[in-house]
C-alpha cells in the first residue's frame, strides 16, 4: 500500500523530527531555514546542512545533488536517511568527511 500525498509529507516531517532530535541529544543546535524543509545543525565552527530523506526507494545521487545545490555558503552539505526499519544513514562528500576527522 502506497502513501497519499499528504501521508508521503506526514512521513517526511516525522523522520525530519527523528533526526532533528538526534543531532541536539549530540549537542548541536538546530535551526530552520526559512520557507524549506532543510536544516542547519551547529556546533563549535562546524555548520552542515542537513537533507533529510524517509523514503523506500532510495534515490541517494538525485538527493546529494538537492543537498549540494540548497547547502548555503559555508555549510557543509549532509543528506541523512533512512528507509522503513533501519537505521539512518549519512552521506557526505568524502573530502569534507576527511576535514571533519583529522
């Protein structure tokens, strides 16, 4: 059974929730961007930009791109997602995962 519309957003929202609630239980604040769904999550210097996906048919490469393309200047772009009784999942672009651990 396939979601409506309105379900498929309901869905989006939750997971949005989910993740916007595990990154401030990991210390970082959380904040709205203006007219999208999309999120800053700061801590320290560090600002990512936070594309977040519930979806079953994953659709990883058309999703990084939205990530890319609506990261502002100076946050670095992160697409979290998960699918229907897994974990989430981040994906990011290998140079910035680079400078976030050395």
């Amino acid at each position: 059974m396939s979601l409506s519309g309105s379900g498929r957003r309901r869905k989006g929202v939750k997971g949005e929730h989910e993740v916007l609630k595990l990154f401030i239980e990991h210390g970082f604040d959380v904040r709205g961007l203006e007219a999208k769904g999309d999120h800053l999550a700061l801590r320290g210097r560090l600002v990512l930009h936070l594309e977040t996906k519930r979806q079953e048919r994953l659709r990883i490469p058309e999703w990084m791109r939205q990530a890319e393309s609506e990261a502002p200047g100076g946050a670095l772009p992160v697409l979290v997602y998960r699918r229907n009784a897994e974990d989430w999942h981040v994906v990011m672009p290998l140079d910035d995962f680079f400078d976030l651990i050395v």
